[in-house]
C-alpha cells in the first residue's frame, strides 16, 4: 500500500489518531502528527489548520528526523 502524497487535504486521508506534542500551547504553535494505516507512513499537519495540508513521511523519515532533534541537530533555529 503507498502512502498518500504530500500536501494532501486531511479530508481525503482515512480517519487518524492525530497527537500533538506535551509541549503543544494554548495559542495553536504546534503541529500533529499521526500513524496512517497499515505503517506506510507518518502524516503531519498544522494544528491550526486541521484539514490540510497534511505532509506524509516514512517511518525512516520521521526516526531520522526525531533522532536529529534528539541530538541537538536543529537547535540552532529555535535560538
């Protein structure tokens, strides 16, 4: 099964189970992020905008980004 592609409206995804981050706050700066069906992949959207855009990533994809955040990869662009 392929994943969707990206920039795909939320609407024409199955139903997911969107979670956002503990460090999420009430003013809406946060993203989701959601397990799409059958592990083909990992879709994120902008909580603000909950019907879409959604970007779809690889499971490879988003282990590499969490693990290069995890190590202070992309420190320098949160100052």
């Amino acid at each position: 099964m392929q994943p969707p592609p990206n920039g795909v409206p939320t609407s024409q995804l199955p139903p997911l189970s969107w979670q956002k981050s503990r460090r999420s706050n009430p003013s809406g700066n946060c993203v989701e992020l959601a397990e799409l069906p059958g592990g083909t992949g990992i879709a994120l959207r902008n909580s603000r905008h909950p019907e879409g855009p959604a970007l779809i990533y690889t499971v490879d994809e988003i282990t590499a980004f969490v693990l290069g955040a995890r190590d202070g990869d992309f420190d320098h662009l949160i100052g």
